[in-house]
C-alpha cells in the first residue's frame, strides 16, 4: 500500500510537469504536427517524453540562451551596394541577418584533392591570422596533412584559431588537435553542450565551413576535412570549395567571430588585425547565415525568394532531402510556374537511410513537373542552387530539416555568368551520369517499399 502511494505521487509529479511542458509548446512556434507528437509523448509516456522534450524540443528556451552568447560586432562599413544590384540580391539583404556585400569571382575547387592542395599552400603562406571552422576533421591523412600546416603557420607565429563540432567530429580524439595547441595555435569544440555553461543543446550543430586568412583570403562552401572529400572513402565524390577575396571578409570574420565567442568566450575586438583593408570585389553578394538562435525561419524564407525569382530554370543540388512543407510548395509552383526544375539527389550516400526519406517526396513533385535525377555509385555533397542564366546559392545549407532549423549554416547568393558556366559543366557531367525518375514507374514500386519509406520519414525531423 505504501509503495503504490508513492507511485501515484511520483506519477502525478510527473503529470504536473508534463501539463507545465504542454503549456510552454503552445507557446512555441512548432509547427501543427510537431504540437500533437510532443503533446502525445508527454501525456503517454511522461517518464521518457519529459527529459526527450527538455533536451530536444525546447527551442524557445535553447533560442534564448544562444543569444546571450553574442558578441559585440566590429565589421567596418561595407560599401556601398551598387545601382545595378540584382533585385534578388537587394531583398535577400533585407531578411535578418543576412548581409549585402562584395567579392571576387571565386575559384572554385571541386573535391577534396583540389582543395586540400590549395589550402595548404595558403596556410604556408599566411602571416598574420588564420580562422577556421569545420563539421567535420577526421584523424586520417588528409586531415593529418592540413593540421601539420596549421602547426607550421602556429610554429611561427600566424594566430590560428580552430573550432570544430563535437558531434560532426565525434570519432576524433580532442588529442588529436593537442600538437596545434603545443605549436601556440587555438583550438575549441563549438561547445553546444558544455555542462559548466549550463549548455545541453545536443541537437544543435555547427555546420558550417569557413576559413579566413590574414583578411585577405577565404573559403567557403560543403567540404570539411576528411578522406571522405577526397573520394577515398565510400566511393567517387564531388563537392565544392569557393576561394574567394573581397570586403565580404569583414562580414565573414563577423560570423567567425560570433562562433568563437559563444565557443570560448573570447571576444576577438582588434579591429586592425582582424579587418584590414582588402580587395575590391566586383561581384555583388549577399551572405546567408541561418541557425536555431534565429525564431524568423530565416533560410526558409531565403529559398522562397530564390524559387520565386527563377524564370527559365531552377537546378537544385542536395546530399540530404529532407523538406519541410514550406520547401515543396517553393519547388512545386515554380514548376507550375513553367521554369525547369530540376532535383538531384545521389543515392550513394553516407546515411543511406537518407536517400529513403527524400524518395517518400517524390511522387507530388514528379506530379507537379518537377525533374527528379538520382546520381548512383557517385556521392554529390555540394549544396548549391542553380538560378536562370548567373543567380548561384553555394555553401553549407542542404534542403533538409537539420539545416533550416537545427544546423548554424552559412552560404552565399551572388551573381555571375563566368562563374554559373564553370558550375553548369561539371552539374552537366552528373547529369548525364544520372537516372531520371519517371513518375509512373515510381508510383507502381511495391507497396512494401512505400510503407518502408513513409516510416523513416516519420522520423526525418530528428535525423
């Protein structure tokens, strides 16, 4: 009799704070969905749904500590956007946090080989500072080669500051990074959870990838460093770095410099060193940060106008298909619009469970025009959209759930003929090595094969 009543106070503890957890979702911006499976967890299973909510679903509550974490930005006055600025362009600059600036033609580096190569001879050559962040640094040979580089610049004085996400980097060892320390070099995990800051964000992860040189030099696109990005690991692989220049810099070390800080603490405010003057650059950009310290859903907002803005043509490529509501609609009415769009999707894929999620969207958008090419026995990592004949998104986002809500991500939108061709020839190539996806032979697969797709992606959300 004693134990049962201590069961039922425990029990009623536990319905209390479950009641108290409903009444903070209502007030969340979670979408329908999201509201009656939280709800449900919580009343059926307080036991488990509590602390699965306390850790994974309260973004209101992770949304506000993450800004207590933000930096005092030092970025100079950007100049002064020119008067044949894509409209594109303009109104992407005015969604929040987004920034409207200049840069060089980049050179783009396809694949690992090329970019590992390049980056070296870089680190061997900076003098002053370098910054860089990762997802991913893997205990191998490549990424062996690019920290010894890094502990050479440290070794002789260049200022070298790393951050990498702990659950992106998850099978290396923080003692791997211990030589750049010993070498005077900085080293920090993204700290999303760091249990002395009151920090249990284990959903949240630092996706982007960004490395500054001396304020004059960057890049910026999908590779982390890995053999992976060299196609010496699960199979052929294309991805895409951009090398590039320009007052843009002063805008990326502000996003650098935000990371750094809510990683660290460490306030980088030595406005001369770390904004110096650089290189006018002839080609209008707007940059695209997004992250869950944002409640304005800013990248979902970002590809709508981009879908919207396209007239002829509309080429999207993503490793991860993982849409939200708001993502199909964009892509369905520009094809009810007329323009040609096009979905690529490799089916050789790291998370091969991956490919079955996306394949569960593909029926309403083969429905509504939209060309879908599966890419086999080749890995796409590169996320980038193609737009008519100039307009280029390139960088970390993929169309998937973890990007536009759960990921820090970054990413450009610029405009650029020379630099569309470039892209068009070697999108081209994985084109012509793709299946296209016809619909009727799609919708007669087995009907076990559809259920097992409408399964995973039930849990598409939280991968």
């Amino acid at each position: 009799m004693f134990n049962i009543m201590w069961f039922i106070i425990f029990m009623s503890g536990l319905y209390l704070i479950s009641f108290g957890l409903i009444c903070h979702l209502l007030l969340s911006r979670k979408s329908q969905t999201s509201l009656i499976l939280w709800t449900l967890w919580l009343l059926l299973n307080p036991i488990l749904g509590i602390p699965l909510y306390l850790v994974l679903g309260t973004d209101k509550i992770h949304q506000r500590r993450l800004r207590t974490f933000e930096p005092v930005h030092h970025s100079k006055d950007e100049p002064p956007a020119s008067k044949d600025l894509p409209k594109i362009l303009h109104d992407l600059g005015k969604v929040k946090r987004n920034r409207i600036s200049q840069m060089t033609q980049p050179e783009l580096l396809w694949g690992g080989k090329a970019f590992y190569q390049r980056l070296v001879e870089d680190i061997d050559q900076a003098e002053n500072f370098i910054h860089m962040q990762t997802y991913v640094w893997r205990n191998d040979d490549e990424g062996r080669m690019v920290m010894a580089a890094l502990c050479r610049a440290a070794d002789r004085g260049v200022t070298v500051r790393v951050i990498t996400d702990e659950m992106g980097s998850f099978s290396t060892n923080k003692e791997f990074f211990q030589p750049l320390k010993k070498a005077g070099g900085h080293f920090s995990w993204n700290s999303t959870v760091h249990t002395r800051r009151f920090r249990f964000f284990f959903n949240f992860r630092n996706h982007r990838k960004l490395i500054l040189l001396d304020g004059r030099t960057a890049y910026l696109g999908g590779m982390n460093i890995g053999k992976e990005y060299a196609g010496r690991a699960i199979g052929p692989w294309t991805d895409l770095q951009m090398r590039f220049s320009g007052p843009i810099l002063h805008v990326l070390q502000d996003s650098f410099a935000e990371d750094w800080h809510f990683s660290t603490l460490e306030q980088l405010n030595d406005l001369n060193r770390y904004y110096p003057a650089s290189p006018e650059g002839e080609l209008p950009v707007t940059t695209l940060p997004s992250g869950p310290d944002q409640q304005d859903a800013s990248y979902l907002i970002t590809f709508q106008m981009i879908c919207s803005v396209a007239t002829k043509r509309l080429d999207l490529f993503t490793p991860y298909f993982v849409p939200s509501q708001n993502i199909l609609i964009a892509i369905q009415a520009a094809a009810i619009r007329g323009v040609r769009v096009r979905l690529m999707i490799p089916t050789l894929n790291e998370h091969m469970y991956m490919v079955d999620i996306g394949r569960a969207y593909y029926e309403m958008l083969l429905e509504d025009g939209v060309e879908i090419y599966e890419l086999p026995d080749h890995v796409n990592h590169t996320k980038a959209f193609r737009v008519d004949d100039d307009l280029i998104f390139a960088g970390s986002h993929n169309l998937d759930v973890r990007s536009y809500k759960l990921n820090f991500e970054l990413s450009l939108f610029f405009q650029c003929r020379e630099t569309a061709k470039a892209m068009d020839d070697v999108f081209d190539e994985l084109f012509a090595k793709s299946k296209q996806i016809e619909l009727e032979a799609f919708a007669n697969r087995p009907l076990f094969t559809k259920i097992k797709q409408g399964f995973i992606r039930l849990f598409g959300p939280v991968l």
